[in-house]
C-alpha cells in the first residue's frame, strides 16, 4: 500500500512569492490534514479537507488556504511568503471517524530566502 | 503552555539500556497516539493507545495510557542504535467537536549510543 506523498520535496521562494505544496493521500482515506514544523515550534496544526470540503483550521493567517480535489489530493497555497513561513509542511491522511490515526507524508521542505 | 508536555527533552544512552518518555497533560484526550520521526522524514506512527490503562506492546516499546487519559508514557527495553530518533506524542482532546486536529508534544531526542 502506498503511503501520503508529497511534491515537491523542497521548495526554494523569495519573500512576497506564493507557494503550492502537493498531497496524495493513502488510498481509500478521505481525510488531509496539514501541519507545519518549524524549528523550536514543533507540529502545528494547519488545516483539514474531507470529502471536498474545508473541516477545520488552526490558528494561521488567512494567506495560508488550500483545497481538496474530487480524488481526495490536497494542495496547500500559501501566499505572500514571509521568512518565517520556512518550515517542513507535513500533510496526513486518515479515513473518517474520532480516533482514527493520521498517517504522515515525508513532507515538503519550504525555505523562504 | 504546551497541552502536551513531553520529558526528556533529550536522552543520550549507551546501548542496551531501558528508558522511559513521559507525555503529560492537565485535559483529557481521546486517544493518544506515538511517532518516531527520523530526520528529512515525516513521523512514523508507532501505536494509538484508545482506554484508559491500556497496555501495548510493540517488540521492545511498550506504551501505557494513563487511566485519566492525561498521560502515556513509552518504555523502550534494551535500546539499539535504530532506535535513535525523535519521539512525538499526540492526540485529540476530548471536549470538543471532531476537530481533526492533532495536539503534539514537544517531542523527545533520543540517541543511542552502539
């Protein structure tokens, strides 16, 4: 079975750019969560998609949004890229339901120069 | 404040040693899951723990839910050098609506010395 994959691995932008990160979920899984690991802050809560639609969101500028597409793949778009958007951007998937685990991507690398 | 608060923070042993990495809270949650992240990697999900006092065994992890459900702990026997990585404690708290939002702890460092 194939994991969450993630494009691109890394991503080099400049200051006021915008950037898109890419997500494919493990098959037959709805749910896309994505968070953010920036160093010294630890995982922080992004966003979640299920079946098309945005769940819930953390506590993140509005220049931070994505989407989710009919096949349940995931782009998070962030705007007006700021220095201290330079994180590793994790996305997750999970069949619906509480307590179902979140299975994780290797990540994107986004460095912001 | 940190909801979940993970300690250590580090851990250097020599191989062969046991240890043991506490994730506490003040709330209540769910279910808690564990993760080993390895560097230039995403975090491995290692177990979910769902009732409180429940006992997993995962070879030589074994990881406890406190009766609470405020607390968990991993208890690693004999650690090897592949066992070297960043541990990360996580869950959902109960009280609120099926958020999807995962609280993690800080995480714990962990190098195993051959």
């Amino acid at each position: 079975e194939a994991g969450v994959t993630q494009s691109p691995t890394h991503l080099i932008k400049t200051r006021g750019q915008q950037a898109t990160l890419r997500c494919s979920p493990i098959s037959g899984h709805t749910s896309v969560y994505w968070y953010q690991q920036a160093l010294g802050l630890g995982l922080q809560f992004l966003l979640w998609y299920d079946e098309g639609e945005e769940r819930n969101r953390g506590n993140f500028p509005p220049r931070f949004s994505g989407r989710q597409f009919p096949n349940y793949s995931s782009e998070l778009n962030v705007n007006a890229l700021e220095l201290e958007d330079s994180a590793l951007y994790l996305c997750a998937s999970s069949p619906l339901g509480r307590n179902q685990p979140q299975h994780f991507g290797d990540g994107t690398r986004l460095s912001i120069l | 404040t940190q909801l979940l608060e993970q300690s250590p923070q580090f851990l250097s042993i020599q191989e062969g040693e046991n240890l043991t990495v506490y994730c506490n809270s003040s709330s209540v949650f769910s279910s808690l899951q564990w993760y080993r992240q390895e560097p230039g990697e995403g975090p491995v999900l290692l177990v979910t723990v769902v009732t409180g006092g429940e006992v997993k065994k995962l070879k030589r992890l074994t990881f406890q839910f406190g009766d609470a459900r405020k607390d968990s702990s991993l208890h690693i026997t004999a650690a090897q050098p592949g066992d070297t990585g960043l541990y990360l404690c996580a869950g959902e708290r109960v009280g609120s609506s099926n958020t999807g939002k995962l609280i993690f702890g800080q995480g714990t460092t962990l190098q195993v010395k051959p």
